[in-house]
C-alpha cells in the first residue's frame, strides 16, 4: 500500500493515534474491569488492577512506547481523549477507593482524588522507567511492591 492510502482512512497522524488508542482502550479496559471483578477486597482488587495494566503494557512494549510518547505527553492524541480515558481509570480506582474505605482498609481522611492520582501517577511512572530502560526487567514484577506502598501509605495501621 502507498503512504498516501492511509490518509484515505485517516485524516492525520491524530486520527491514526487516535482510532489505535480508542480500539486499544476498549480492549484493555474491558480487561481491567474483569481483573479488578475477579477479586472480592478491595486491596486485591488495586492488585489485580496494576498487575493487569502492568502486564498489558509488557505484553505489548510497542503500545507501551506509543501511549507513553504520544499520549501521556499530548503532542498528537486529542487533549479530550487523554481525558476521557483517564477518567475510565480513575472511575475504576474511585470504586476501589470507595470499598477500601467502606472496609476499613482505607482510611477516610484521605480525598479520593488525591490518592486516585497518586496511584496513577506512580503506575505510570513505573512504566515510563520501564519503556525507557528498554524493558529490560519484568514490569509485572513492580505490581506487588506499588501495592504495598499505597497499603503502607494510605491503609491503616496493620497488626
């Protein structure tokens, strides 16, 4: 096929990011619920959540690159889209926040909004040390650790 074919298809380098990612996000997503379904407490539900994204982000290095680069960064996706799909997350963790919270493995005090970007932020920090590093390590590997810092940093005291 010509390069010039696919803007038959596609406007722009934005439509094509744009179309990737929505096709990419309603897969993912749709994976995320079910992990994070499969689990009963909260605490293994952000297990099952990260271990999930995590492991979708290694399976795939080239999505990884691309949504770490294009995405995060916003030169090409739609400023609305990054929006839309983050808010997808943070509904999820806002669910799993709310039942931490009702089960007493979170504390109250914290703002749900507060701790929603702390998590993701650092998630995709562990993945963007990842994609930079070249994937030399096992990503999926981090999920159990980043777990334990948000039960350490946001649970209540543990006996």
């Amino acid at each position: 096929m010509a390069d010039g074919t696919i803007y038959l298809y596609f406007k722009n380098k934005a439509d094509i990011l744009n179309n990737f990612f929505s096709h990419k996000t309603r897969l993912v997503f749709q994976r995320f619920r079910e992990a994070v379904e499969q689990a009963d407490q909260a605490e293994d539900k952000l297990r099952n959540l990260i271990r999930r994204h995590l492991s979708e982000f290694q399976r795939d290095r080239n999505m990884a690159v691309v949504f770490q680069r294009e995405a995060l960064q916003a030169r090409y996706v739609a400023d609305e889209y990054i929006k839309d799909i983050t808010k997808m997350y943070l509904d999820i963790l806002e669910e799993i926040i709310a039942q931490g919270q009702k089960e007493g493995s979170i504390r109250e005090n914290f703002q749900a909004g507060l701790v929603k970007r702390f998590i993701l932020g650092a998630v995709n920090e562990v993945i963007n040390t990842w994609v930079t590093a070249g994937g030399k390590y096992d990503l999926v590997s981090m999920a159990d650790p980043l777990v334990e810092l948000y039960f350490d940093g946001i649970g209540q005291q543990r006996i």
